[in-house]
C-alpha cells in the first residue's frame, strides 16, 4: 500500500488516519514484519489494522554469494513462487536489482529469464519488500553498507507491470519509508512505446532505460520480438517526445551477442540511430547461461565495438558482468541454485517467437 491507502484503509476500519500511517512507517520505514513489533500501536489497533492488510510479504528463501561481493538472493511469494534480487556493491555505492514479475513475457531470444515464461506481476509490497529483506541482510552482514541505488532490472518486464510498479515508486521514494530519491533509481523497459508515453507524465520520475540490443529491426526483430509491435522508428520516436529532466540523459542497453549486432558496422548504425538523442549507451558484453545460442564477443571485438561507438562522438560504458559465477549477472535470472534449475522452465529453448500478445 502507498501512505494514501494506509491511511485510508485505517479510516476505513473506523480508525484514525494516522494509525494507518504509523503501521505504514513500521512496515515501509523499519522493514517490520509482524504486527507486535509496532509498540507504539496499542494491540486492539493493530488487531483491527491486520484485518485489512497484509505484512511481510516475502520470505528470504536462499542467499547467493559471488566471489565478486555480489549476493544472489532468492524469495518466496506467499503463494510459492520464487524471484530473484541481486545486491551488487560498487565502491561507496550498492546497488539493487529488484524484480517486477514472476518470470516475464516479453520473449528476448537471449534472456533466461524469458524462458520462464510469464507467471504473474508482483504487486507493489512485493517489489519493495525486496528492498527491505536485502537492507536487514546487508544490516546483519555488512552494517556499513546501504542500499544506495535500484534499478528494476531483475525478473519481468517493469511496464507490463505499470500501476504496481509506479505504486512501488512512491512507496521506496517516500521520505516516511526507505526515501531512496528518484535520481537514484532507474527503470529499464524492452520498450513498451504507449507505456513509455505514460511514465513521461508522472509525477514520479525515476532514471529511464531502454533495451535497444540491435542498431536495425531485422536484427532487433528476431532477438526482441516486442520489436515488430513497437520498431525502434518507434520507440525512438517516443523516447524524443519523452520530457527528460535537466541534465538527464536516457540510458540504452546494448547486449554484445557475437557474429549477431557486433560488427563495427553495427556501431556505425547505433551512433547514426543516436545522434540527437540525450543518452548514453551501457553495452554489456553478453553473459551466457545454458538457453541461450549465443556467445559473447572477444575482449578484442568488445573494445573496437565501443571504440567505434566512441569514435562517432556516441558515449559508451562497459558494464562489467557482476555475480556472473552465481547465475546473477544481466539475463541470467532464472531461479539457479549452483547452477541448477530450481524451477521448471516453461518455455523450450530456442522456441520460435510467438508475436507478443501485450499492449
Ligand atoms: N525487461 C526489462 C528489465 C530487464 S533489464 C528490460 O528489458 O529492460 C535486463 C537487461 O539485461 C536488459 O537490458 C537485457 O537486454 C539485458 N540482458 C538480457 N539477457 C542478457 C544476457 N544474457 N546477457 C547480457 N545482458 C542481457
């Protein structure tokens, strides 16, 4: 629930307003998971408030550690299923990837979480109670660390997921709660063109990021089927019209799949694609897991890549695959516990992809 909600289930429930807001607190600010942690809410109160709403959503089900630092970690829904969350430190910094969905539908040819298939959205306390398992782990392991960024780039498509995921962005903005400020938080979409036209007008305005992976549709067509609903004519189109903040620039994911969009006459096509647009490119080298029929490029291939890209006056970062030793590196979530598969896959390898049935 957002504060709103909180405050008006309890007025609901024939209470004051501000008990809803101070179990809210409890839950969102001091990541409380059982209602007789909240002393300052008398047992009748908290009686009647669990009669409208749920705490703790999640159980923290397995932790995964890489040799790089990065945690793995794996929850339980209540109704059973398994996502992922990563925790990835970076110097000062450390970041979280969270999860939007179970499993996802968008279908990219070199994902593993795509072969999982789509099971259903996470509602907002899901999504955010990601954040506050991980924040009592880095308590109890590392009391110096904080979460200090996220990015929604774990399981699932975050605008399939649209209202969820904005609620869960008020939610982890608000001062009230965990406060982590919109600058440092970032969506990332395959690309949902009348969605992207929506974010655009909140009120709530995370980082922007977009997998882009190909520099033309024929090669972005068979690795991202989304692709021949909204072509990148498309998609750029609207990433032109969205109204970026001062000093903002969208970030484009560029997944290096060797011999596939790796030439330097790909690079060429992506800075010519760009030019005009505020952004920056992150390319990351592709990381593989046992789905996918793809391999990543030669250390040699990856720096002329971006050396062209850089060449053209297009900005480019390296991302360095974290957690890859654990199955927790870009695209490879999909519930592996040492490398095995915890959950059945749902779609075949290699399966030829249907058309997207999304909006
Ligand atoms: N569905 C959203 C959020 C996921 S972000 C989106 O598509 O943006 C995950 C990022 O990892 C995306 O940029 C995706 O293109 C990238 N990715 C997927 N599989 C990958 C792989 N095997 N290796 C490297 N990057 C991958």
């Amino acid at each position: 629930m957002t504060l709103d909600q909180a405050q008006d289930l309890a007025a609901a429930l024939g209470l004051p307003r501000f008990r809803g807001e101070q179990a809210w607190r409890w839950v969102h600010g001091k990541g409380a998971i059982a209602w007789d942690e909240m002393t300052n809410i008398g047992p009748e109160v908290r009686a009647r408030l669990a009669e409208g709403a749920q705490i703790g959503t999640l159980t923290l089900a397995e932790v995964q550690r890489s040799k790089d630092g990065t945690k793995k970690l794996r929850f339980t829904t209540r109704d059973g299923y398994s996502i992922e969350s990563v925790l990835i430190p970076d110097g000062e910094k450390t970041t979280q990837c969270i999860s939007s969905q179970v499993g996802c539908a968008v279908d990219c040819q070199f994902c593993a979480t795509a072969k999982l298939g789509l099971t259903r959205n996470l509602d907002a306390g899901e999504i955010a109670d990601q954040v506050y398992r991980a924040r009592a782990l880095l308590a109890a392991e590392e009391p110096d660390r904080r979460i200090t960024n996220l990015v929604y780039m774990g399981m699932g498509e975050p605008l399939h997921n649209y209202d969820n995921v904005m609620r869960s962005l008020r939610i982890l903005t608000s001062d009230l709660g965990v406060g982590i400020g919109q600058r440092r938080i970032t969506v990332s979409t395959a690309g949902l063109v009348p969605r992207l036209e929506k974010l655009g007008n909140e009120d709530v305005r995370p980082n922007l990021a977009v997998s882009l992976n190909a520099s033309n549709d024929r090669v972005r067509d068979e690795i991202m089927p989304i692709n021949k609903k909204w072509n990148i004519a498309k998609l750029l189109g609207a990433l032109r019209a969205y109204p970026l903040e001062h000093r903002r620039r969208v970030t484009f994911e560029y997944v290096l799949l060797a011999g596939v969009n790796d030439s330097l006459a790909d690079a060429a096509d992506l800075a010519k694609l760009l030019r005009g647009h505020r952004c920056k490119v992150n390319i990351i080298p592709f990381n593989p897991h046992p789905e996918a029929g793809y391999t990543r490029p030669s250390p040699e291939a990856i720096t002329a890549f971006q050396n062209e890209c850089k060449r053209l006056g297009l900005p480019t970062y390296l991302r360095t695959p974290r957690g890859d030793d654990i199955d927790a590196a870009c695209g490879q979530l999909a519930n592996r516990s040492n490398g095995e598969l915890l959950v059945p896959l749902r779609v075949k390898k290699r399966a030829s992809p249907p058309a997207p049935n999304v909006d």
